[in-house]
C-alpha cells in the first residue's frame, strides 16, 4: 500500500502537467492539422527552446534563482511571440511555401540553438533536456504557475470562436514556451498532431475523442516509463503514436 501511494506522488504531477498540456494542445493541434501548417508547432517550439538556450549560455544562470526560472521563460516567451509573428506574415505573402518556409525556420532555430551550447561543458545534456523534456520532475508549483496560463488560453480559444483567425498565432505562441518548459519540444509536437490526426476523420465530438486519446496515452506512457525504466517523454510519445493510430485505423473504417 505504501509502494502504491509513494507511485501515485511521483507520477500525480507529471499526469497532471500531462492533462494541462492535453486540454489546450488538442484543440490547437487540430486547428494546426486544419491549416496545413504540420512544421509550425515544431518551429515556434524549437524557437522558444532558442530562447530560453540564449538565455541560460549569456547570463549568469543559475537554476535555484527565481530570476533565472523566469527569465527563462521570458526569453522563450519573446522568441516564440517573435516566430509566431513572422510565419503569421508569412501565411499572408508565402501562399504555397508556408510550410516549406517554416520547415526552414524550424531548422535554423535547431541549427542556432546548437551553436549556442556549442562551447558549453553540459552543451549536449542541455539540448537532450529542451528535446526530451523531463515531465517526471513536474513541480506543483510550476503546475500552479502554468495552469493559470492554460486555463486563460482554453478560454479564449472556445469563448471567442469568431476570432480564431486572428488570435490562433499569439495563443499557440503564448502556450508553446510554457510546454516546452514542462514536456520538451518532441511532446509538444507529438501532443498537438498525434491526437489530431487521430480524430481527423471523425464527424462529431472531435475535442473530447481527441482529449481521451491524449490523455489515455499520457497515463499509459507514464505507467510505461515506471514499469521498463524508460524516460518518459518518449515512452508518452511511443503510447500516442499506437493509440492515435489504432484511433485513425478504427475511424477509417467506420
């Protein structure tokens, strides 16, 4: 029984953390997969990570400071907010290279934020944690920091359904800092499009089915990565891509 209840307190934020990436990261995603815009996500991720890399290789970081934590995020947050801005231009002069010219911008943020660490001693360790994430160190209180956030977010994408247009591009830049800072840029990716692509040829309750599925697989790569030892992230990622798929397969046939 103490076995059970010393489980439930490491993996209860990280599930949690998972459920607040779900509930804002489904609806995106599915407007993402609507746009035909697959690379945007990866590349306002990989720029916030820029951000928040720059910020840890040229000031004096230090990971117990609140400074440090929020400047970290701050500078994420400015470089997603900037990405966001740009491809929102783009969308409007590029036309039919959109997602080509993303794909570059996404590469190039990759390509700079290597660079960044190049001469760092922990270079590899850092990036290994921008990409993975660490979900399983999940906080409490950074929970209670980002749910606010989240929440504001959730609401303003259902409330304002006519508005969508205009305000998809500072939500989505506005939420992708703060989830990376949790989960790592391959979630991120992995929870907008898996759970996407999973409802796409569903006609009704679109959110809610794709909802489940997100948050099924966090629960199942959570419950993985404890039973095999595996790192989280890409335990959660390997549950989303089998349970997504299954999903579209059974869709498909209906």
């Amino acid at each position: 029984m103490e076995n059970l209840s010393n489980i439930i307190n490491l993996l209860a934020p990280a599930f949690v953390a998972g459920a607040m990436i779900s509930f804002v990261h489904v609806p995106l995603g599915q407007e993402v997969l609507k746009r035909g815009i697959i690379f945007l996500d990866l590349a306002v991720a990989q720029f916030a990570a820029l951000g928040m890399m720059m910020f840890q290789a040229f000031t004096a970081y230090d990971e117990y400071s609140l400074f440090s934590a929020y400047g970290r995020l701050g500078a994420g947050l400015v470089a997603a907010l900037i990405c966001a801005a740009v491809f929102h231009l783009i969308e409007k002069k590029s036309g039919k290279y959109q997602e080509t010219l993303i794909g570059c911008g996404f590469v190039l943020a990759a390509s700079l934020g290597l660079l960044t660490v190049a001469n760092s001693p922990n270079g590899g360790e850092e990036i290994k944690h921008i990409l993975e994430g660490q979900i399983l160190w999940s906080s409490w209180a950074h929970i209670l920091f980002v749910a606010p956030i989240f929440i504001i977010v959730f609401g303003i994408w259902n409330l304002w359904k006519s508005k969508r247009q205009f305000l998809f591009y500072p939500l989505f830049a506005l939420t992708i800092p703060f989830s990376v800072s949790m989960v790592g840029v391959y979630l991120v990716f992995a929870s907008l499009i898996f759970p996407a692509l999973a409802v796409v040829r569903a006609e009704n309750f679109k959110i809610i089915k794709g909802l489940i599925i997100s948050m099924t697989a966090y629960i199942a790569g959570l419950a993985l990565s404890y039973l095999f030892d595996w790192p989280a992230g890409p335990a959660i990622i390997l549950a989303l891509a089998v349970i997504s798929f299954a999903s579209y397969l059974a869709q498909k046939n209906v």
